[in-house]
C-alpha cells in the first residue's frame, strides 16, 4: 500500500536577489529591498515528501536513517550557513526561493534511490512556501 | 468540492521490531526504535474529507459526527495505549507512522456516510509526517 512520508529540516543562508541583466534601477523595482547589496538571511525550512509502497517487513516507506544522512549530507551541508550568491549553483542563478527549492529537487531526484521523490517544500519565512513537484501538478 | 479538515492528537508508545529479523538486523534497521520497554510521541492526526457542499445545512460533513467518529473509532482505540500490545492492528504490523496512518484510514473509512475519506495524515512529530489517500 502506497504512503506519502515528508521529513522536515532546517538550514540558514543568506542571499541577494539580483539580476545583472538588469539596470540597478529595475534590480531596485523587482526585488526591492532583496536587492540590499549585502544581503541578508532566512531560516529555511525544507520539506522533503517521498512515497512508495510500505515495505511488509519493516512497516515503510523508506527508513529514515537513509533520508536524514542524505538530505544531510547533499544538502543541508552544502546550503547551510553559506551565502546562496557564492555558491556554484547560483552563478548564473538569481537565489530566489523559487530556484532554491528546484535545485534541492534536482538533488533528490538524481541521487536518492531508496524511494519516489513527491515534491520539495521550502518555506523561506512564516508566511512564505514554494513547492516543486519536478513540474507536475501538485496532489490536493 | 469542497475539503475539510478536522484535527485531533493522542499520545501513546510504541516500539519496532519484526520477529522474522535477527536481534542484529532489528538494531541496525529500527535502531533505538526497536528498544522492546517502547517509547511515546504525541502524535497529530489530520482527518481530511471531501464531498459536495449540503445547499440546506451548508455542510460538507457534520462536524459533530466525525467528531464522534475519530473519537470513537481512532483516539479511544489508540490514545494512552501501548501500539505495539493494546491495538488488534498492531500484534502483526510494525505501528510505523506509515501503518498508523494506513490502520487509521481502514478505521474510519467504513464509517464516513456523507462525506468521502480524503486523506489521513499522521504526524509523529512536528518534522515527521504521513499521509495516505487509499488503496488507490
């Protein structure tokens, strides 16, 4: 019987949003006060939603053990504290949450075997959250 | 139509172990979860239907009835209980947050007269969830 499981972590990062295509003026009227040249930090919290059939002899989805090292380990080391503008992902990338939350779907996609990846949840504050389900329609 | 969600929590322990693993193996897969005295969580259950909106009384569901049926078929079952030796689901299948949830939705799905089960979620912390929709 299949059953959705979603994990939840968290990280802190810094990021600016900026554009160089764009004029100062337009960074300025787009990103507003994201474009503060110094930047500036969130708590993120990552949700992180797997499926698959729960395994007769070990009552699930996936174990949990496997999920956290990997999350831990392809993720939150490379995101957390780090300033999002420096790191090679978003060299050409502007970090909004938007790209953020599919580049950590893109890493589970690729390297986590042990089941289905559903969709990645990113909240950047109380009152933010991007979700990526590889481009699929989400499930209500 | 239209979805409602009704939410409840209950507390109870539980440990995880298959007779059919060695002692070894039931370490290495369930690792402190499989310490047989157990262990409890205060867990969040999310009860989700689905159904037309009622024109006369404006209701998807009687609140008050699935009320009734969560407590009756789920917390009184499973509140303050140990999983693992208090409920009949449990003496066969490990009481991961997966079969609680699994085990939940059979329990109330029988149940529900106007409104259709939409999904059941699980949570066993905040940072830890479940959701099934079915057997479909």
């Amino acid at each position: 019987m299949k059953a959705h499981l979603s994990r939840r972590y968290l990280f802190s990062a810094s990021h600016r949003l900026h554009n160089d295509a764009m004029s100062a003026e337009e960074n300025r009227a787009t990103y507003g006060k994201c474009n503060n040249p110094h930047g500036h930090g969130h708590n993120y919290v990552l949700e992180v939603t797997v499926s698959g059939p729960v395994d007769e002899r070990t009552g699930m989805v996936c174990n949990l053990v496997d999920l956290d090292q990997f999350v831990e380990r392809e993720v939150l080391e490379r995101f957390d504290h780090q300033n999002l503008n420096t790191l090679p992902g978003f060299a050409g990338t502007v970090p909004t949450t938007e790209n953020l939350c599919e580049q950590i779907y893109d890493i589970l996609q690729r390297g986590f075997g042990y089941a289905h990846l559903e969709k990645v949840r990113l909240e950047e504050t109380l009152m933010n959250s991007f979700e990526y389900a590889g481009g699929v329609e989400l499930r209500k | 139509m239209v979805y409602l969600t009704r939410k409840a929590e209950f507390s109870a322990s539980h440990y995880y172990h298959n007779p059919e693993f060695t002692p070894d193996e039931n370490k290495r897969i369930f690792g402190k979860c499989n310490n047989p005295n157990g262990h409890g969580h205060n867990y969040a259950l999310e009860v989700t239907v689905k159904g037309e909106v009622d024109q006369r009384s404006g209701f998807v569901v009687d609140l008050k009835q699935l009320k009734e049926i969560m407590n009756k078929e789920v917390l009184d079952a499973l509140d303050h209980r140990f999983l693992n030796k208090e409920v009949p689901e449990f003496s066969r299948q490990i009481p991961t947050t997966e079969n609680i949830a699994i085990a939940i939705w059979h329990r109330l799905e029988p149940k529900l007269r106007t409104a259709k089960l939409h999904r059941v979620r699980v949570y066993e912390t905040p940072d830890l969830f479940v959701d099934f929709y079915g057997e479909a």
